[in-house]
C-alpha cells in the first residue's frame, strides 16, 4: 500500500511519493535491463532493507504497478526473503515512451562501487572491514581498480561465519602462494570454496599438498570455474558448491588414504 501525499502534476502525467513491496510490482523488459546475477548476489549476501533507497514506479492505466528502477534491489530482497515495505516514487500516466526515457535517465547516475564503499567503510572503522582490509595488507592485496580485489561481497560473507576470518585468510593465501596477488586470481567464486572447504575440513587439509595440485591444473582458476560450471550443469546447484566438489576432486586425486570426503549436498 502507498502513503498518501502530495502529487506534483506535469502535464499529462503526476508523481507521488510513498511505499510498496516488492511483491506489488511487476517488470516489463521493454522498460528494463537484464537482471544482473552479480549485483542481485551481492545485495542478498549484505543485505541491509535500509540501503534499499527509494524505488520509481509507473502504475499504468490497466492497473499494473511497473518497476522502472530498482529491479536489481528487488531481485536481491527476494534472495534475501524480504518484503518489507520500501519508500517508492509513483507516476501515472506515462505513455511506454515517457517509461522508458524515464528509466534511461535515472539509470545514468554511476554507481558506487563495492571496493569504494569498502575503502569508506574501513576509512569509518567499521569493524569486520578493518579486519578484512587489515588482512588484506599483511597478504598484500590491494583492493579495487584493474588488478586489484573486488570481491568484497564474498570477503564480507565469509567474514561473517563462525571462525570466518580464519577460513578467509586460509582461502586468500592458497590463492596468493598458487596464483599470485592480481586480482585476476583471487576470483570470488574460488575463495568462497576454499573457504568452505577449510570451514569443514580445517586441519586435516594438507595445505601443501593442495596447493601443489591447483599449482598443476591447466588452466588455473578458469579451468577450475569451467569444470565446477559442467558440475553445475550435471548436478544443478550453487556454483561455489561445485567449485567446492572440484577442489576436493583435485586434492583427492592419486591419494589412496587420507582424502577428503565428499561434499553432502
């Protein structure tokens, strides 16, 4: 339901402000861009109904209630199992053209990148980012840019676990000592997996030894990425969990004792 306030009126059409859930409204694609998969999966892992901001809505002649801006947020809440009410903007009587010029044109602002708002975040002393930026140095990794570390969302998530910057740091210097310290090597998706796979495991993970046999797959993290991806493919799921099921498959690999067991679905 919306709050009642003041339409300001502009010819044809008027604009009010007030609230919505996001199960109240629809997406028309000829209005919209795809859905970022990315951005959706970053919003649902930090998710904050306070950072949702204020959404556009059209709500057309049929009665329809059009997302015009805000559908990446929507689709994070959701993620996240959230509908709580967010503060929204309402136009009537906007032809698809005006719909569509308007979506344009809120949708120039530049976002905030996650590594800028990181920076922010350790520049306030917030403290699960101080300790991650502190990490982060002492295994120099620089954050943000062209070749730095950008998967912010991922640290922060991991960060988050029982003993979860313990399980960071371990992920974050298998991938440094194998690949190096580019950002390029220190893609999300592996991290989460090692992650979880010394969140499980801990000490009975030989790290040498795991790190000698990533250090002689072809292809390194993209040939990883791409046989998790045909897991994904046979076996549906997460694909951090079939990066998991890689790296266990990698480690266990000529090992006739000690391997790692399998990871229950």
């Amino acid at each position: 339901m919306t709050r009642s306030t003041t339409a300001v009126e502009e010819g044809a059409w008027t604009v009010s402000n007030g609230e919505v859930r996001f199960s109240q409204v629809t997406i028309d694609p000829s209005v919209q861009r795809p859905v970022n998969d990315a951005q959706v999966a970053d919003i649902a892992a930090d998710f904050n109904p306070d950072a949702l901001g204020t959404v556009t809505v059209s709500i057309r002649d049929n009665g329809d209630w059009v997302l015009l801006d805000g559908q990446q947020r929507l689709n994070g809440a959701e993620l996240a199992q959230y509908d709580g009410a967010v503060n929204c903007n309402f136009y009537r009587g906007l032809s698809r053209q005006q719909e569509a010029a308007l979506f344009r044109r809120l949708n120039t602002r530049r976002p905030v990148s996650a590594p800028a708002l990181f920076k922010v975040a350790v520049t306030e002393g917030e403290p699960q980012a101080v300790q991650i930026n502190d990490l982060l140095n002492v295994l120099g990794i620089r954050v943000g840019g062209t070749g730095g570390f950008n998967a912010i969302a991922v640290a922060r998530r991991v960060a988050s676990w029982e003993n979860g910057m313990i399980d960071l740091r371990w992920a974050l210097d298998v991938c440094a000592n194998v690949w190096g310290v580019e950002g390029k090597h220190l893609d999300g998706r592996v991290i989460e997996g090692l992650a979880l796979l010394h969140h499980r495991d801990g000490a009975a993970i030989d790290v040498e030894i795991l790190r000698a046999k990533l250090a002689g797959r072809k292809a390194g993290i993209s040939g990883i990425l791409g046989e998790a991806r045909t897991v994904q493919g046979l076996r549906g799921g997460r694909l951090v969990i079939a990066v998991v099921e890689v790296l266990i498959g990698t480690y266990n690999q000529h090992m006739r004792k000690n391997g790692l067991p399998l990871w229950e679905r």
